[in-house]
C-alpha cells in the first residue's frame, strides 16, 4: 500500500513525522485502457531547509517512474532538490525538499496506477403509456489497485483517447518483461512513456477547459481519431482495494421516448421486440455529457400505485450528444404478427431451346393477423426481405427501405386485433425484367 | 515411410535448429514421429513451439519468484527498518538470504531477479558493506539489461552512496551513465528528475 511519511532535518537528527490523511484525491480512470490518473493532496509542515519526505509504492500497481511531486502553495519557495531510493526498504523513494518556508504547504502527488475500472449502467423508468421515462446513470468502480482511495472524486473519460492500448502495460512491469522491446531488442519503453504523457496533456486541457468554462456546459474534445469526455461523477466515496462501489452519476425524468414493436423473421424468427427509442439531447432534458457504454435495465410503471414490472434489458454503446438511441428489450408477447401464406403460384413458366425452364414467375399471397394485447397505443413495425426482381401489391401501407427490404407500420389501438395482406410478384430467368 | 523421413535435409535443419538445446531427446522424438507417420509440417509446429518454450520464462516461477522476494521483502527486510541492534541485523542477513535464494532458484525471472539484485544490495548498503553494494547495484545493469526501472534505481542508489561516502569521482561514474542511458526524449516524470539531479552532480 502506498504510504508517505515525512522526516525533516535538524542537525543530525531526523523526525519521521506521521503524515495526515489525503486532503483531496481525484482518481481519472481511462475506459479504453487499464490505466488511472491519481492526484492526491495533503496539507504538509514544512520546516524552513530540507525536508525529507517518502512515498511507498510496495504492493500496489502504481506506476513508480510516473510519481510526480508538486508544491500547491509556495510554490517558489519549495524545491525538490534530490529524490533517493532508501536502502534499508524497497520500493520506496524518498523526496528531499528544500522549503524557503516554515508552516504549512499544500502539496500535490501525481502518478498513474492500474488496476482500478469502471463500468457504466442505466436504469429507465418509463411510464403506463411508454411515452416518457426516468433515466437514471451509475458508474461502478472497482479497485484492484492495492491502495485505498477515501473520499475520492471519481472522473472518467468517456470516448476514446488514441495511443492508449498499451498504456496498462507500464504500471505492471513483471508483466512488462520482455514486450517493450521490438523485434529487433530497441527499447520501446519511450514510446509508451510518450503516449503517457499525450494522455496526461489531453486530461490538462479538459481541466483548463473546467477551469476557465465552469458555469458553461462541458465541450467535447476532439483530436484527430480521439474524441473524448471527462465526466465526473457528483460527490465523493471512499473506494478500498478489493472492493467495487456503485456511484449515482444522474437522474433525469421526463425524457420522451418512442416505443415501438417490430418484427422481422430473418432477425428475430417470430418474436416481437420490443424497443424504446430516446435521443440524448436537451430537449430530451439529457444531451449534458455524451452517454458512456453501458447496461440497461427497463421497467414500466404498471398500477398507479408506481409499481413497476420489468421490461427488459440489453446494452448501449457510447452516446454522443444528439444522437438517438435504440434500447432493445427483447421479446413482448403482448404484442403479436402471425404472418400466413394464403396462395402460391408458379406462372409464365418459360423453356428453352431444348426444352429446359429458363423463366417463371412467382405469385404469393400473405396475410398477417396482428393483434394488441397491452391497454396501451402501440406502433408495430413489419419488416420482410424480397430478393432479385419482386414487385408488391398491397392496400396497406408500406414504404421501401432498401433494395431487399419493405416495412409495414402499424399503429395498433389498444385491445386491437388486424389483418392485412400483400401480394408478392418474383420474376425469375428470362423473365426478370429489373 | 513417411514424408519426414523421405526428407532428409529438412530433418537435418530442424535438427541443427535444436541441437544446441537438447539435442538428445529431440533426436529421440523425431525418431518416434519418424516412426509413427507424423509430418513435416507438424513437427516443424512442434519445433518452433518448443523452441519458444525452451526460451519463454516459466509462469509458475514467476509465482514462485514473486512470493518468495515479497514474502522477504515482508518478513525480514520492512521489519529491519525499524528494528535496531542484533534483532537488525539478523532481520537483513534472513533478508539477504531470501533475495539470495530468488537469484539462485528463479534465475529466468529477469524483472523479480533485478528487483531482488537491488535488494540484496539495499542490505549490504543498509550493513555498512559499501563496496559490497555498490558491486551489486552495477550487476543489475549488467545481468539484467532490458529492467530499465531497476537500474535507474540502482545507478542512483550506488550513486547517492558514494556521493555521500565522499568517493565524488566514482560517483560521478554511476550519475554519467544515468545521464547516458536515460537522458532520452519525453521521460516519464520521475525518470526527467532523476535524470537532471544527475546532471547537477556533473556538473
């Protein structure tokens, strides 16, 4: 675990001075790499002259070459002058300090670590007419990393950061033996450091941009292949190695969604998915921040009473602002399409030369029996999958999706029951006209 | 008869390949294979595998190398720091000997036998044995060239000593050759400090 303590100088003698506890700590963890960013502050006394101060790294992933030591305040006045590596521990080093001040300074601590993640859920509330819900966003955090971290701020950044896969690799070097050199035995080891320090100047310039924009709504970042957000999560906790916390990152009501069911046989054989469709914008009272990946969890209110029934749950894949989302909830057999072949026949029937068939037409005729369960509206999306040179005859609507593809949209009033029907014209060898 | 062994000069190469690792029993087995029909192909698969393996550091070493240095470490070298008269110096000679034995037992385990090195030097450093230590802290650059960490630590640490044993000019050996090696492009922070603080003693 990562231990400081502070010994300062007087004549020959040397005070080892137990240190407070970390004022502040801020954990930046990267989602594409195993890879955090710690700062900690801590209100240290100084004597006026050298100070010694050390810092263990011993049994945690910390990455030692990355520690960084900063003076907050009094800047101007504190000095690192030397850094040793005490022989009488391992794993330690020890700052000597030269500070022009006696009293307190405030001082920062900076390095990267491994082995703290996160992961990203959701939860959506939406109402008895599925026409609005409440989202609500967690982060979980999980903590590996050897080293507890109290009271700490949690950021993530959301996105990706290029340069960042084989960043993890620097705060384990018994697992770094041998994968930082090339094929030809160069040291790659500069290389990643680089990248560190790209990583470290992105993390800055989202901090200036905090810093200089507080009131104003966070922007994204955009460098060449990167695009990337730093979220914070409100409030702080305490996150001991070995443990995971689930944090509350928002909740947000009233965002409109639409709710649609559809079917498609070659995609889900006869089931009916349900989906809820929700953009993450303002007028949606979201579009704050860019949504990370994450699980969600459905639930409908079902009684008036505000219980809830559970709808489903799939996954989303990072959000930008403005875009839409599809939430899959799996099947609903509330809402039902028994599509019926009616009629088959094969015509126009064509032979060649010596007799053989070179040209038919196909001629089939479909009914579909839909039918509305639930005691809400529902929209009903149908889609079929024609190949080669089709044409189709229908009273319903429908619109052409692509080349291969119709669909059928069905608003269905609640306890309602259908039928409609379509004609479909295949025109195969010498018959096929398009 | 198999294709291997209507192939002679791929046998021979294979052969030639492995032979200065364990020439007998790969002779063995090609014989076998020979025997039971297998193809060239995969034995040359087999080949290249082994000759991975033969090179590759065994994973359960590394366990083992890995308990054994933090069981040390923990046991008898942290204790030491705090403990005084005969109780310390028993404490680094039990700490002496653990870092011996991961030397001795987990010798493919570069990055645990570096750590183990500087260790080891660490003791001698902290018992007064300077010459010793600084013998060991040199060793770790030359055993274990690519454990880049380990021997910015170790040139500083046998630098830091002589510096302050009065010993400048070798001193300033050890400070020159963190300078030399390290003194690249975009260090990481810590490497960037050092690096300068060696510098300043050049000077």
């Amino acid at each position: 675990m990562a231990t400081w303590a502070l010994a300062t100088t007087s004549f020959a003698r040397i005070n080892v001075v137990t240190l407070p506890d970390r004022d502040t700590v801020q954990l930046t963890i990267y989602n594409s790499a195993d890879l955090t960013m710690v700062k900690e502050t801590r209100h240290l006394t100084f004597r006026k002259g050298l100070n010694k101060l050390e810092f263990s790294w011993a049994n945690t992933l910390i990455d030692p070459t990355s520690v960084e030591f900063h003076a907050l305040t009094h800047a101007d006045q504190v000095d690192t002058l030397d850094v040793r590596f005490p022989p009488r521990v391992t794993n330690t080093l020890e700052w000597h300090i030269n500070s022009e001040v006696a009293g307190e300074v405030v001082c920062e601590i900076r390095y990267f670590t491994s082995g703290i993640i996160w992961s990203a859920d959701y939860v959506a509330e939406a109402d008895k007419a599925e026409k609005l819900m409440a989202l609500a966003g967690n982060v979980r955090v999980t903590n590996y990393s050897g080293e507890d971290y109290e009271n700490a701020q949690v950021r993530l950044v959301v996105g990706v950061i290029r340069l960042v896969e084989e960043i993890a690799t620097l705060a384990r070097p018994s697992e770094r033996d041998g994968k930082d050199r090339d094929e030809n035995g160069l040291d790659q080891s500069a290389g990643l450091k680089r990248k560190e320090r790209e990583m470290k100047k992105g993390v800055d310039k989202l901090e200036l941009q905090d810093a200089v924009h507080a009131e104003a709504p966070a922007e994204i970042i955009k460098e060449g292949v990167s695009e990337y957000f730093l979220y914070t999560v409100d409030g702080r906790d305490t996150i001991p190695t070995g443990w995971s916390k689930r944090l509350p990152s928002f909740q947000t009501n009233d965002v409109p969604i639409v709710s649609y069911y559809k079917f498609e046989k070659e995609q889900w054989d006869d089931k009916v998915i349900r989906f809820y469709k929700f953009t993450n914008d303002k007028p949606s009272h979201l579009g704050v921040e860019p949504l990370p990946d994450g699980d969600v969890k459905a639930f409908r209110v079902v009684t008036r009473d505000q219980l809830f029934n559970f709808v489903g749950a799939t996954s989303v894949k990072y959000i930008p602002i403005g875009e839409s989302v599809e939430l899959e909830l799996g099947e609903d057999r509330e809402v039902m399409v028994q599509p019926t072949l009616m009629d088959w026949q094969k015509t126009n029937i064509h032979f060649d030369q010596w007799g053989g068939v070179d040209g038919w037409i196909i001629k089939e005729t479909w009914q579909f029996a839909v039918q509305n369960s639930k005691a809400i509206d529902v929209i009903l999306d149908i889609r079929r999958n024609f190949d080669g040179d089709w044409e189709l005859k229908s009273d319903a609507t429908y619109e052409k999706v692509d080349k291969t593809k119709v669909k059928f949209v069905r608003p269905l009033k609640p306890h309602a029951k259908e039928l409609f029907s379509y004609e479909l014209t295949t025109r195969y060898g010498t018959n096929v006209t398009k | 008869m198999s294709a291997l062994c209507r192939q002679p000069r791929q046998v021979a190469a294979a052969k030639a390949v492995t032979s200065h690792r364990t020439p007998k029993r790969v002779r063995r087995l090609l014989l076998h294979l020979c025997a039971r029909q297998v193809s060239v192909f995969s034995v040359s698969l087999w080949l290249i595998f082994s000759a991975g393996c033969a090179t590759a550091p065994n994973p359960a070493h590394a366990h083992g190398a890995k308990t054994l240095f933090e069981s040390t470490a923990r046991n008898y070298h942290f204790p030491s720091a705090v403990a005084t008269g005969t109780e310390r110096e028993r404490l680094l000679n039990q700490a002496a000997t653990g870092y011996e034995r991961v030397l001795r037992q987990y010798p493919d385990q570069d990055d645990w036998c570096a750590k183990s090195l500087r260790s080891l030097a660490n003791v001698r450093a902290t018992q007064g044995r300077l010459d010793e230590a600084i013998q060991l802290y040199a060793r770790v650059a030359e055993q274990h060239p690519r454990q880049d960490w380990e021997i910015l630590q170790s040139w500083k640490s046998a630098a830091d000593l002589l510096w302050e044993a009065g010993r400048r000019a070798d001193a300033q050996k050890f400070y020159r050759r963190i300078v030399t090696r390290f003194d690249q492009p975009n260090p990481a922070a810590m490497v960037k400090l050092i690096v300068h603080i060696a510098q300043m003693r050049l000077q």
